[in-house]
C-alpha cells in the first residue's frame, strides 16, 4: 500500500516534469514545399524535382541532399529535415526543366520556419 506522502511526491514529480516539457522549445529543422508549374502558371503533376547543396552538383544533377521527389496532383513536393542553407532546385518533366533561371533560393532556410517556393519548367 502506498503511503500518503510517497503518493504526494509522486504528483509532484509528475507535476514538476509536465511544467518543464511544456515550458522547453524544440527547434525544427527547415522544411521546404515546392510547386512547379509550366510557362503558362499551370501546375506540372509527376515533375521530378531535386536539391542540391552546390552549383556544380546541381549542374551534373547528381548527389541530391535527399531522394528525387515527384509532384502530386496539386504540382508541389515537400522535403523537411533539411539544414539552414541556401539550396540549388532542380525541377524536371516532360523534356522542360529550370535550368533557363531560378535554380538556387535567394535566401537560406532558417530553422523553425516552413518555406513555399514555385519554380517555372519550360
């Protein structure tokens, strides 16, 4: 049988570890969701697209920082867990690309933040 106070200190505990987890912060690493659409604004469905950490990888388009995606029905794919740095995206379908522009983000990922970008295969 449990004693009173032992039952006490084990409310408290419990109490004491719920105040802390709900106080603490967890960072997230950046996520990136990105839509591809054609020359004319319309989304592409079934694009493969890729990042790459550098210029030159994204030009041979060889080692991706993660695994080729593929668009869904609305044009987008989304890649998380992903460091705080400015990537080079390389989008393709059909014979069209990016690479006429556009190909690296104008900012770096931060932590903690979800990013939304649309590239343009012609």
């Amino acid at each position: 049988m449990i004693g009173r106070r032992s039952f006490f200190r084990g409310v408290l505990v419990i109490g004491i570890v719920m105040l802390l987890g709900a106080c603490m912060k967890f960072d997230t690493l950046p996520q990136l969701e990105i839509r591809v659409v054609d020359e004319n604004g319309s989304v592409v469905s079934g694009a493969y697209v890729a990042l790459f950490d550098s210029k030159i990888e994204w030009d041979n388009a060889r080692n991706p920082v993660q695994v080729w995606r593929r668009t869904d029905q609305e044009g987008k794919v989304f890649f998380v867990d992903l460091q705080e740095m400015a990537y080079y995206v390389y989008a393709r379908f059909d014979g069209k690309d990016n690479s006429f522009g556009g190909v690296n983000l104008s900012e770096p990922l931060r932590l903690n933040q979800k990013n939304k970008i649309e590239i343009e295969i012609r």
